[in-house]
C-alpha cells in the first residue's frame, strides 16, 4: 500500500523554489509514494482585491472574506494559480491536474467572524484518489462549498492538514520563505526538531505571529489527526526537501533550512 505525502505551496513557482518542489515530487514517486499538492495564493489575491478596491483585515493570519471578495478569491486561486502551478509543474517534467476543492473535495464551514472565509468540516478524497490512479500529482486549490453550494475561502494550510488527516497521509510538508518554525523571529531562536505539544504551549504564550499561526494550527492539527510527521522548510533549500520526503522518524532531524514537527 502506497504511502502518502501532502505538499503545501505558495501561490508562484519560479526558479529554486520550483525546483525544489519539483525535487521532493519526484523523490517522493521514485520511493513509491503518492504526492498531492496544496497550494496558496495569498499575495496574489491582496493584489487583486486591493486593484478593485476591496480591503480586507487579517485575523490572527486568516483573512476575512467578504461575499463580494469571494468571487475575487476564487477567480486568483482555481483559475489563475492553478493552471499556473499546473503548467509550471508539467514544464519540470512532472505529470499534474489541476483541481478545485470546491469540485467535491473540500467541504467547510463558516469561521465564526470570518464572513466567507471557511474551515473544513469534511474532505471527499475520490477525485484526488482517481488522479493518482492516472499516474498524476493532483494539485489542489483551496476553494471550499457548504451544503448549499456557497463557495468559501480556505486557508491553504488548513486545506493540506485537513487532506492529510483525511487520507491518512504519512507526512506533510510546509514549503514558506523562512526557515521553518521560529520561537522568536527576531532573536533568530528557531525550532530544529519539535512537537506537538510544544508548538501549542508556544502558541498559547503568543509567540507566532501573522501567516505562521494558521500553518502551526495545521500543522498540529494535522499530527493530531494521524499524520506521523511535519516538516515546515525554507522553499529553496533542495536538500532539506528531498531529505523531509523520506527522513527517518527515529533519526533527529537537524537542519538549517527548516523544522521538524513530531507528534510527542
């Protein structure tokens, strides 16, 4: 039985960063391991809202969505990032699809105060399972639906836990701009090899800030769940993401391109 890796992007692969992630797609095939991609679109997305006009506040890194931002929302991350990411990856030499969470995958909730912005409440995994099956990466954008049919604005990080946890993933990666996790940014005091239980104390002391306290939540949430490791790693450090693919869960992780989450 094949195991599982979940990858989580940014909005844009461009130079190392799509080598990278690249690298750590095939590593994880040669291993015979399945790959689905997640990816974000954030910057994008502000700079599209603010084109047309639309404002909209952050919340402890979650962004408040809006009804009439919605649309923007879903337009940047299933019809623009997407297809990018797609074509981006096949021009590496890696065979993937795009699809939207809000084809039948991704199901939410409304986040209490965050208007259209959703946590996801299930994950229907048939279509990402179909796509594998063809011998393709599925590469996911992070549009959800409620019963209704109401398109929601997920927050890219929790998308990946929640099909982590849902598949029954082995390991999940974080790709970002910094080198993984840090207990104080400024002083330079990251975290090498952790745990569960010491990013929620941590999170509870205040110590994260803005687009770092919604992929600790993932992350944590997505251990919680099952997954068996979690790795948040600079996004052009080649090295660190092959080895994250399939680093023994017995040997200390040591890095300085990133951190490692365990469970306990």
């Amino acid at each position: 039985m094949s195991s599982w890796v979940i990858l989580k992007v940014g909005g844009s692969l461009q130079g190392a960063h799509a080598d990278v992630v690249v690298a750590a797609i095939q590593r994880s095939l040669r291993q015979g391991r399945q790959v689905i991609v997640v990816h974000g679109g954030g910057p994008r997305i502000s700079q599209r809202l603010h084109e047309q006009g639309i404002e909209q506040p952050f919340v402890d890194g979650q962004r408040l969505t809006t009804p009439e931002a919605m649309h923007v929302v879903e337009q940047v991350l299933a019809h623009e990032v997407n297809p990018q990411l797609v074509e981006a990856l096949r021009g590496q030499g890696v065979s993937a699809c795009g699809i939207a969470g809000s084809d039948g995958i991704l199901y939410a909730e409304p986040w209490p105060g965050l208007e259209r912005t959703g946590r996801v409440r299930t994950v229907q995994a048939e279509k990402l399972y179909e796509a594998t099956k063809r011998g393709e990466v599925p590469v996911l954008a992070p549009v959800a639906v409620d019963d209704k049919g109401r398109r929601y604005n997920v927050n890219a990080d929790s998308a990946a836990a929640a099909v982590a946890a849902q598949i029954g993933a082995e390991r999940i990666l974080f790709f970002t701009d910094v080198a993984g996790i840090f207990r104080d940014f400024t002083a330079g005091d990251r975290l090498v090899d952790t745990t569960v239980p010491e990013l929620r104390q941590l999170t509870e002391q205040g110590c994260f800030q803005s687009g770092m306290i919604p992929k600790v939540r993932a992350i944590c949430d997505a251990l919680t769940a099952g997954v068996s490791s979690g790795f948040v790693l600079q996004g052009n450090a080649r090295d660190a993401a092959e080895a994250a693919v399939i680093y023994p869960a017995n040997v200390a992780w040591n890095s300085e391109y990133g951190t490692r989450v365990r469970a306990s």
